[in-house]
C-alpha cells in the first residue's frame, strides 16, 4: 500500500486571522478609482490609504498605532490636483512616503511621527516629467533616494528624489504597463504590459534584456514580481479567462518552471511577496479570499499552503514589511484588508507552542538603511539589502529630514507650468 508523503514546510500550517474590531481602523473612505493599485501602503510606524476626496487627490496617514474609528476631519495629505492611483512608503526612510496621480506627477511627502494635526499640502519635491497619468510608483529597495515611476504615456522614468532630477528615461512598451517590480539588489526591474509581454529591463543599460510574449494567454491584465533568487513570479489569466499564475526564469523564458490554474474570477489577482519565507500570498481585488503559496527548489515549485478567507470583499491590500511583524507571536506577515469604509489587518501565524525567539522563521530581514548612495547605484554598483536581526522585535529609527539639493532649479524649471507636449521632448534623457 503506497503512502503519500507530507511535504516537510514550517509554514504548511501558516492560519490567518482578523484582530479584533477594535484594533482596525474604522469610517475610512476608500478611493473609488478604477485602478488595479493597492490603495494602501504599510510600514513598521504609518498605514496609507488613498481615500476618496472632492478636488483633487488625497491620501490618510494614520500612525498603525491609531485604531478605532478615524475622525471624519482628520487631516489628510493633499497636494495632487487629480485622483491619487499609487503610494510606496521609502523602504530606507519610514517617514518618507511617495505618491502618483492623474495629475501627471509623482510628489514625495514627509510624513511627521505623530497623528496630523492639519493637512499636508507641501511635497519635499514634485517630479514632473509624464505627459499622461501616473499610475505605478516604486522604490529602489537598496540605493537611497532612487525612486521609478511609470505613466500612462508609456515611459519608465527612475528619479534621484534626493535631486529632483530625472535620470533615467525608458520608452520601451508600446502600451500601458500594468506591473512593475525590483529585483533584490535593484540591478533589474520586470514589467507586465498590455501588449500582453513580460520583459527584464536593464534599466542602466536602458535596455530590455529578457521577454516573453503571453506567459499567461489571456488578455487580461497580468502582475510580476521577482522572488530572492532572482525568477519571476507571475499571476493572469488562460485563454478560457481562469486565473492562473506561473513561475518563470528569465534567463530561459521558453518554459515555465511551473505553471497553475486556480479558478474562474475577473479580479486581478496582487501578488504580495514574503522574501524570508519565500512564501507568496494573492489578493484579488472584489475576492473575500487571501490564498497563500510557497515557493522551493522543488517540484512542483510552487506549492499551495491555505487559503483565508472572510465574509467581506476587498478593494485593495496592504503588506507589512517583515521587520513590522510581532517575533511573540509566531507572527510571519501582516495584511491590511481595505474594505469599502475600514481597513482590517489579518496577521498570519505559524502556530508553535514555545514563547521564544524562532529562529528558523525570522531570518534576518531587510533593514533601513540603505546599502548605497543614488550615484553608487548609477555608476553600476549593486548591493544587496543590508540585513538586521528579527530578534528582541523592532524598534525603528528616529524621523530624518529628507533634504532635496536642487541642481541650478532657475534654470531647470519653466516659470509656468506647461504641459509635457509643449516641452521639446528631446531634452529628456533617454
């Protein structure tokens, strides 16, 4: 009589768990824009949501210790003339968030560490260089003040917010980009088009390096993400429109190393990555559902753990960085569940009876400080993240001032505001 063997994982038994009513964050106004962004960003001191607003575009910066009910009048960072589409807390500043919009600019904003007590309205610096909206926004996650944006004009622009300038101009996608995502040390990003391509793009070399047309046969929108050891993790949909998702090397795009039918829905499935565990979980925008995955070097790969799920759908999602999360409680992720008037975090625990420090399930982790300085990074250098220790928990930083040093900003900035297609486009980096 053949026995099926167990696979052997820490993370087989993983549950998710809603806190308690009281511990989220209650009467919040969820943006009503039809963007397949998060609407929400999360660090270890501050929980963003982009919410809806009359004029304009606005985002709510609550401290994550303010739970309970948000006051209707709480301030609210305000500086965008259009609806806000994507936010990204720094990864090496937890008081610097930056934000994008249909306005065609992307702003970065110091956040200060105590609850608002009037409206932000005055970005550290406004980048302006999209002639159409601005949709994706993401931070380098090693070099310091490195930060890319991409607009509905097709172009990837990667700034030195410490500047203000723009670097770095890409105009390789003929059509919208749905996805981006980095690389560990930051020398790649990947991209997922409309045009239905998946590329790696060397962004110095201001090259595509690597594609692959259709990973997934469906023409809806698809998501990629890198994982640690450098594949691509990818979700969409088959011809029949089942979701599916898949796992690529870049280096050989002709065949998956595993690819997965999951089911039939019309949400974009998020993709929200776990670097320590190697672990991947999927949100669905309008699914009430999280399922999990983990990803090893052996077949089938990418192996299903658990599936949580809730009563209510959700509109976007928010994933705490590692260093965020309670080492007391065997806890290995933190979601925030944006519903249509609150946000509900759901930790995720590895159930295990002792109270101490797990070393096995907190390796060290991705800490604050970046590896280098923007210039490091444009003359080709590459680091990995510098690492800090989960144990004993994690105390962030002290607030710094992210100070911008113009360069010749007279010259450089037109006197009045002038649309992008009155600017004699040739002057652009390319």
């Amino acid at each position: 009589m053949s026995r099926s063997i167990v696979r052997q994982s820490k993370f087989r038994h993983v549950f998710g768990q809603t806190v308690k009513a009281e511990q989220g964050y209650d009467d919040i106004r969820v943006s009503k824009v039809t963007w397949d962004s998060s609407f929400c960003a999360i660090n270890p001191k501050f929980l963003a949501v982009i919410v809806e607003s009359s004029g304009g575009g606005a985002f709510l910066v609550l401290p994550i210790s303010k739970t309970g009910r948000v006051d209707k009048n709480y301030p609210l960072v305000i500086g965008h003339s259009g609806p806000v589409l994507d936010i990204d807390w720094c990864p090496h500043d937890d008081n610097i968030l930056a934000s994008c919009s249909e306005d065609c600019t992307a702003m970065v904003w110091q956040i200060p560490d105590h609850s608002l007590t009037r409206p932000i309205s005055d970005p550290v610096v406004v980048l302006e260089g999209h002639s159409k909206r601005v949709g994706i926004v993401t931070w380098h996650p090693t070099a310091r003040n490195i930060l890319l944006t991409a607009g509905s004009d097709n172009l990837v622009i990667i700034w030195n917010v410490g500047t203000g300038e723009a670097l770095i101009s890409m105009d390789d996608h003929p059509d919208l980009i749905y996805s981006i995502s980095w690389n560990r040390n930051g020398s790649l990003f990947c991209t997922t088009c409309k045009d239905r391509r998946l590329r790696v793009c060397d962004p110095r070399k201001r090259e595509v390096v690597a594609e692959r047309l259709a990973p997934h046969e469906g023409i809806r929108p698809m998501r990629a993400i890198f994982t640690r050891d450098g594949n691509i993790f990818t979700t969409g949909f088959t011809r029949m429109s089942q979701r599916e998702l898949g796992l690529w090397d870049p280096t050989n795009f002709e065949e998956p190393i595993a690819l997965l039918e999951l089911d039939t829905s019309n949400g974009v499935l998020l993709p929200y990555y776990d670097a320590d565990a190697n672990m991947v979980y999927l949100c669905g925008k309008g699914d009430s559902s999280i399922r999990y995955f983990e990803i090893t070097e052996e077949p089938p790969y990418v192996h299903y753990l658990n599936t949580f799920s809730s009563k209510e759908p959700q509109r976007g999602m928010g994933f705490m960085p590692k260093r965020g999360v309670d080492v007391t409680k065997c806890e290995i992720a933190r979601l925030f569940k944006l519903l249509d008037k609150k946000c509900e975090p759901i930790t995720m625990t590895v159930p295990r009876k002792s109270d101490l420090f797990q070393d096995d399930l907190y390796p060290d982790t991705a800490g604050p400080e970046p590896a280098m300085e923007a210039e490091e990074w444009l003359d080709g250098r590459d680091e990995d993240p510098i690492l800090v220790s989960m144990r004993g928990g994690y105390m962030p930083p002290k607030s710094r001032e992210l100070k911008v040093a113009k360069k010749n900003v007279l010259e450089s900035r037109p006197t009045t505001r002038r649309s992008m297609s009155t600017l004699d486009t040739n002057s652009l980096p390319h």
